[in-house]
C-alpha cells in the first residue's frame, strides 16, 4: 500500500537528519535530480559527493513546517539549525515515481544567527 506523501517526506527528513544515507539513498528513484540555486539537475551520484556532506554542518533541529500534497508531489517549507549557529529556513519541491523520490528542487531562505540576519556570499563571493 502507498504512502502519503507526506509521511514519506518525514521519513525522508528523518533518515537526513540521523545521516542514515542508506535510507535516503534507497528512498531516490536510480534517475534522481536535484536541482538548487548551485545545482542543475544533478544527479544521485553528484547529489551525495557535493551536497550529502553539508548534512554535517546541520545539528538535532530540523523542523519540518509545512508540507502540501498534490497529486505525486509534495511542497515542503522547513527550518534548521547548523553547527555554527546560524539558522535559516528553505522550501523544497518534492516529485515522486510511486513511494520513491523522483527530484527534489530546493528554494534556499535567509539565515540568521542570533536572532539577527547573516547577509550570505552568492556563487562570485559578494
């Protein structure tokens, strides 16, 4: 029987947070694309060297705020704290191929660290 789509999202989120890559990794579909502000369209194999890593950087808080279905995609808006201090907030757009993760497209916020806003470098380092 098929899942929500929203609990596969927090299953998902979950397996992140505990860095059980195993789980995230059988939880793709074998043509997963992740596309970011840095990223286009990339895929599992370029997912797991260039982003995976950064899941160091994110401590215990990962707070899911919102998911909305439709159909066989889910949009999500969620918030985390890293191991710096700084805390921001982003939207991801999840489509899925059955109860697997086809893409995920990632909108990034604005961070924050003490209550105050942290103006962040873009891709030319300004």
């Amino acid at each position: 029987m098929s899942q929500s789509k929203t609990e596969l999202v927090h299953k998902f989120f979950a397996a992140y947070q505990s860095r059980d890559r195993a789980y995230v990794e059988n939880a793709m579909t074998d043509d997963f694309r992740f596309t970011s502000p840095y990223d286009d369209a990339i895929d599992k194999a370029a997912y797991f060297e260039r982003c995976w890593p950064i899941s160091q950087r994110i401590i215990s808080e990962n707070v899911i705020e919102r998911i909305i279905e439709q159909g066989s995609d889910a949009f999500v808006t969620y918030r985390c704290l890293t191991t710096r201090g700084d805390e921001f907030r982003n939207a991801e757009f999840f489509a899925f191929e059955g109860d697997r993760v086809k893409s995920v497209d990632v909108y990034f916020g604005a961070s924050y660290r003490d209550g105050k806003f942290v103006k962040q470098k873009n891709a030319e380092g300004s």
